[in-house]
C-alpha cells in the first residue's frame, strides 16, 4: 500500500462512504457492513447524486440482507475505479488530484522522491516518460469491511428461523465475499466458530492457481494468546490471517475490550519476540489442510501487523512501525474531525472540536453488554435523559440488529427497546428494592441507548437524507484521544500530521499514549473495585490481583523501553518517566485484599 495508516471503521454511518473519499489517493478504509438499511440508503444517495439509475433492492427479496452489502460493495468498486482512471489521465498541475495523490504521501516513499524528482525535470520527453510511469503507480487504497463476529442475531421468517446460514453476520460476510472487491474483511469482537468456517464456502479466501488470495481475512485482537488460537482455528481450515490488528484494549473508540490488564506495549513486544515463530507454526497447520482441499502452496503468505487506538503524534507512529517492526498504524478518531473524510453533522462536529476531556468516557450504555466509549454531549444522550423524565424509557427498536436477550421473551429482544426496559423495570419494581438499590438498577437498565439508529443518524443529518419520523438523535463514540484535537482539519492537514509536516497539537498538553492507556486502566481496575464494594469472591479477587500484577510488570516494562531509548537530554522522556511514577504511586494505592 502507498501510505503506512489506514482508517479504521468509524461507528456505522461515519465511515460508511470514507472510501470514496479516499481510496483513490491511496489511502485504505474500513466500513461497516452491520446495517443494510443504511448501506441501501447511502448506495442510492451516491446512485442519484452520479446520475445513475438506482435500483432498489426491497427488504422483502431473498436474501436481501446479502444482496444489499454486494451491490453496494460493487458500486464502490466501479466508482473508485472510475476515479482512478480520471486521475491518471489528468495533467501534473497545481490543484489536480494527481498532484494531490503524490504530495500525501509520506516523505521518503519511492514514488514521493520520483514525483518530486519529475517536478524538477525540464519540459520534454524524458519529463513526459517520467510522468507515465508515475500514473502506472497509482493505486487506490483498500475497500476493507468489518463484520463484528458475535453480531449474528438469528432472523425469522412468519416466526420459523430462517437458518444459519442468515443470520446477520453469516449473511453480512457474503455479501462480501460475493462482492467484486479484492480486499479484506477485518473479523472483531471476539471470535465466532461458525462465522469462520463459514469462510470455507467461498473459494475467493483460498489461494488461486497464482497463489493469489482475492479476498483477505484481518483479525482484529487484543493480545497475543487470542491472535494465535483464532489464527489456528483459521489454518486448520486452510484459511490464512493476512494481518493482525491489533487494537488497544480501552483507548479506542467504540466497544471497549479491557485485556486481563495486558497493556499495549507488552502486548506488541509480545507480537515482536513471537512473530517468526508464529508465522512458522500457522504455515505447519495451513499448508496441509490447503492439500486436503487439492490446492498446492510452497511459499508462505504475507502477513501483516499493525497497531491502532490512541496514537496521536507523528513521534508516536514511527516509533511504533520502526521499534516493533510494524507495517502500518491506524488513526480513526482523529478523522471525525475532518468533514472530507468523515460523516459528522455540523452540529455534533462543533461539539466535538470544543470538547475536552472529560467529556469522553467509557460507559455501560451498548446493549451489547459491552463496554462502550461514549461522547457525554451527544444529541441521543439528551433524548434518553427526556425519556425518562416523560416515563417512556428505552427506543422503538426498528432495526432490531444487536436484539440478544430473550430474559422476558421468545425471541431475542434488544435491552435499549422501550420494551425491554418497560418490562424490566416492572420486574424491579416487584422486587421490593431498597430506594438505593432499586435507582441503582433503574439506571443500569435504562443507561442503554438505541446504536442503531443513534450510529447512523448523523450521516443522514449531513446528507439531508432524514425520514420525517425518523430519530434525529446522534450517537457518537471517539475515543479518548479525540479531546486532544481541537479543530476542524482538511485531509492535507490530519495526513501531514501523522507523517510529521505539521503538528496540529502543538501547544495541547498530552500524555504519551503508552501512558494514557495505563491511566485508562488503573482507572477501570478502580471502576472494578468501587462497583464489588468489597463483596468479593475468590475467583473475582485472584483475577483482579492478576489485573493489579499486569500493569505494575506494564510499568516497569516501559520505564525500562524508554530509559532504554531516552536521550539524556531529552526532556519528554523525562517527563514520561514521572508519568509512570505517578501512575505507580495510583495503582499501589488500589487495596484488593
């Protein structure tokens, strides 16, 4: 790929048409494929705005789920290719998009030295030869989809299920794998033995006679133990993980997956000591079961690593690729802040830039049961709050895609639903709670808020895409970085930033995000404590004593990484070293005895 960063999914609707806004300058994005209503909404919205005739695929047709994601994957497709084409026949002059492919990308790229070397050449035909070769080398960057492997809601037809083979996650994937693209599909939130042997059924995740795999798999992890199990289950199958994303557990954006107290440095030295030996045992358990299935490969597949969640400075990035020998990062949050790239409407985009840090907190409110980072002045938090207050807690639930509790009901019904919380709250109040007890229940029920309809709005707002009765509330989750970030920026200007020809965070006070991250989970092992109140068990105990243990060894394994690499001189990693003695002083204060 031409650039070292890529954008990772951003919400549902946020980064749902990014690629089209960046693929063809060689950057790669991902999208998520959970919502086929907006994935059909956002196709016709491009559809008409091209002047192409759109033709609509009804929610009632077979296999429509399926059918909605391929076709939009393939009008992606053709659109970005289009572009290219036009790129490449456009002229080298100041304003074009074939000048702004080559000046973002990074500095000391082969094709950025022979672009800026073509610049400086007279007029002639050697300069016109030069420029040929220069257009041979644009690539658009990656058309990448996320499916999140445990968002696989059973569907049902006249009340009968309409089989495996439908539910959510199962179809989303085929939508993708029925697609024209050449990509990858990132498979996160743990993993789904059915969803990866499902893999198996589409011979476009095998290699051809060529050895090429038309359609990749990316893992995206949170430590090394769960890359490698799920990475062997895959080869077993004769299905190769092509890159391991890995992603900090707490600073990121979206549902938070706290590790067992693992922290991100220790995590990706892990990945360093361990990466040959891995590489070599995946290859013993895949190549085999690539001869069950009457195929021959001798040479073993690329494989890729790379890191996202919190990095915020160009020092951070290439740190991270040259000490850990990584092939890329991910920045996503940052993106929000960019209207180019990004779908944020002008009200919750302003918000946003004049938010600090406190406004942006890891929550209980994804009625996935997952730990979710949320934005405390979004639009949808104000309505959940006028809920309650009118006695009508909870949404309608029109989408019905993260439904998984069947407490009360047959079928699986989603803890955001008005429904559900109607009927949980009756249950409280037959309980004859304590006052305290019962308000402490009270708002756990009713703190979930509707991600479907929240996730999506805002792309609608930006659009002008609203139905009349539709919800206008937005739900928005950056992650913590975001507070740092305090403008409105071009993709010039947040591409400059991370390869260091500009610093937008200048004069902003910000902890070096190894630290971050360590305060982030100092402050959920006290989270942890304060919610158990001493009622401990013997299990629950042992494991956050392993907890407590993990950061204090992540302490000390980054007061030795950076007096490792500190110039004496070097005021930052002084100031580092205080920040983790004072982030040691706070863990030791934590009493789990």
């Amino acid at each position: 790929m031409p650039h070292t960063f890529h954008i990772p999914v951003l919400g549902l609707g946020y980064s749902i048409d990014t690629p089209l806004k960046v693929a063809r300058y060689g950057i790669s994005s991902v999208l998520s494929v959970v919502d086929d209503e907006l994935i059909e909404r956002i196709r016709e919205y491009h559809t008409r705005k091209t002047d192409l005739s759109f033709l609509p695929i009804p929610k009632s047709s077979t296999d429509s789920r399926a059918s909605r994601i391929t076709t939009y994957l393939n009008f992606l497709s053709d659109a970005i290719a289009n572009q290219v084409s036009e790129i490449k026949k456009q002229a080298f002059e100041a304003g074009n998009d074939i000048c702004r492919y080559f000046e973002l990308l990074p500095e000391g790229s082969s094709l950025k030295n022979g672009y800026e070397l073509m610049m400086d050449y007279p007029e002639g035909e050697h300069k016109i030869r030069f420029q040929q070769v220069l257009r041979g080398k644009i690539k658009p960057g990656a058309i990448d989809v996320n499916i999140m492997a445990k968002v696989d809601k059973m569907n049902y037809v006249d009340c009968e299920f309409s089989g495996d083979e439908n539910t959510d996650a199962l179809a989303a994937l085929r939508g993708f794998a029925q697609s024209k693209l050449s990509s990858s599909v990132i498979l996160s939130a743990g993993m789904n033995p059915r969803l990866y042997s499902y893999l198996t059924q589409f011979k476009d995740f095998f290699p051809n006679e060529n050895g090429h795999i038309n359609k990749k798999i990316i893992l995206k992890v949170s430590d090394f133990r769960s890359a490698l199990i799920q990475a062997k289950f895959l080869a077993k199958k004769g299905l190769w993980v092509a890159e391991f994303r890995i992603e900090s557990g707490l600073n990121c954006g979206g549902h938070a997956f706290a590790t067992d107290g693992y922290l991100l440095g220790p995590i990706l030295e892990e990945f360093k000591a361990k990466r040959k030996e891995m590489l070599s045992e995946l290859f013993t358990l895949y190549q085999p079961a690539l001869k069950q299935r009457e195929l021959d490969v001798d040479q073993m597949p690329q494989q890729r690593i790379t890191v996202q969640g919190g990095i915020g400075t160009a020092e951070e990035n290439q740190f991270l690729i040259n000490h850990y020998g990584l092939d890329a990062t991910g920045w996503g949050s940052p993106f929000l802040l960019v209207p180019e790239v990004t779908n944020v409407d002008e009200a919750t985009l302003n918000t946003l830039v004049h938010a600090g840090e406190a406004d942006f907190y890891l929550s209980n409110s994804s009625p996935l049961g997952i730990q979710f980072n949320n934005f405390k002045n979004s639009s949808i938090e104000s309505q959940r709050l006028v809920r309650i207050e009118k006695s009508r807690p909870g949404s309608a639930c029109t989408k019905k895609f993260l439904c998984n509790n069947t407490e009360f009901t047959e079928q699986a019904i989603c803890t955001a639903s008005r429904e559900y919380q109607h009927l949980k709250i009756k249950q409280l109040e037959s309980l004859e709670l304590s006052e305290n007890e019962f308000k402490q229940q009270f708002d756990s029920v009713t703190e979930k808020i509707c991600l479907c309809e929240g996730l999506c709005s805002s792309t609608y707002i930006k659009y002008g895409i609203s139905k009349p009765k539709e919800s206008k509330a937005v739900a928005i989750c950056p992650g913590p970085n975001l507070a740092y970030f305090s403008g409105i920026y071009s993709l010039e200007e947040m591409v400059g930033h991370i390869y260091g020809r500009l610093n937008l965070l200048e004069k902003v006070e910000r902890p070096h995000f190894f630290v971050k991250e360590l305060g982030l989970y100092i402050d959920y092992l006290q989270g942890e404590l304060q919610q158990l109140c001493n009622n401990f068990t013997d299990k629950k105990k042992k494991q956050l004593n392993h907890f407590k243990l993990q950061l204090s060894e992540g302490i000390s394994y980054y007061k030795g990484l950076f007096n490792e690499i500190t110039d004496d001189a070097d005021q930052t990693f002084e100031l580092i070293q205080t920040q983790l003695n004072v982030s040691k002083e706070r863990l030791d204060l934590l009493q789990i005895d």
